[in-house]
C-alpha cells in the first residue's frame, strides 16, 4: 500500500540530543525502541497510526506529559504495575502520539511484566485505558503487516484516499 502524501508528512528524524533532552525533562530513560521510532520518525503532522493517532516530536511528548500531570497528577497508584488501567496520570506514562482530540497513546514504563505496553490516555476522563499493544515494535510490526497485506492492526484497516493520504478505517 502507498500513501505518498502521507510520507510527506512524516517529520525528519529526531536527533539524539532532542531525546536526550526529553529523558532529562521526563526524569527517567526511555526505551530503546521509543528511541529507534524517534530516530527514523520525528513527528508527524498527519494521523499514521491506528486510531488516527498524529506521532508527538520528542519536545512535544514532553509538553503534553506536563499537561497531563498537571490535570490528572494523581494518578494510579505507584505499586500498580505496569499495564494496570485507572484514574490519572502516572508520572512513568510517556504519550507518544495524540488523536488530536480526547486520547493520547502513551507508553507505561512503570515495573511489571507489561513494561513498555502502549494504551490510550482520555484528557476529558483522566483515564488510563487497558493496554492495546505490548510496545511500540509490536504496534509499529502490525502497522507494517497491515500496510503490505491490507489486514488490520487490532480493529482498524489502512486505506489511502485518491490524494494517497493514509487512514484507519474501524
């Protein structure tokens, strides 16, 4: 599957400083795989993952997670482990990619067997959903699989419009 216009919108890679700055601001390190993704993709400006989520640069990871703890601070409890849904933000959830609306995608780095899992975030609730992936490669692996087969990546499937920008479709 191709989406020329949507490959425009991918930003250029984020350099290693620009992670390293967010790790600094953040107060813990990153994955490795969060730093791949930002190395090869600094952003974008279009929906190119499932949900229609718009990948965040690592400046604005960093923005929106001082948002979120500023709104919902009080978030689930520091012994739950990681992949526990609740109420608020946890200063160990990095958000990695917004909808643009209500969700954020964001990575759970908090200890547990379920490290690294990525779910969505709801600003309007203060909610951490169930995780929906196991990381970033495992979301990045299906979206892969799905563009060159046309299958699906959990309940959405990728097509292209006439002007090859990509969406997600339920």
């Amino acid at each position: 599957m191709r989406a020329p216009a949507t490959a425009k919108e991918l930003l250029p890679p984020a350099t290693d400083a620009d992670v390293r700055a967010a790790e600094r601001a953040l107060g813990r390190p990153l994955p490795k795989e969060l730093h791949a993704w930002w190395a090869s993709c600094g952003g974008g400006l279009h929906p190119v993952l499932p949900h229609g989520y718009i990948p965040y640069r690592p400046i604005g990871s960093v923005s929106a997670w001082r948002e979120w703890h500023r709104r919902h601070g009080s978030g689930p409890r520091t012994d739950a482990p990681a992949g526990s849904p609740g109420a608020g933000w946890h200063p160990w959830f990095v958000p990695i990619a917004t909808d643009g609306g209500d969700h954020d995608l964001a990575v759970d780095l908090r200890p547990g067997p379920m490290h690294g899992c990525l779910f969505a975030f709801s600003h309007t609730w203060g909610v951490a959903h169930p995780p929906e992936w196991q990381g970033l490669a495992a979301l990045l692996g299906g979206v892969a699989d799905a563009l060159e087969t046309g299958g699906r990546v959990g309940r959405y499937h990728p097509t292209t419009t006439k002007g090859g920008m990509l969406i997600w479709k339920l």
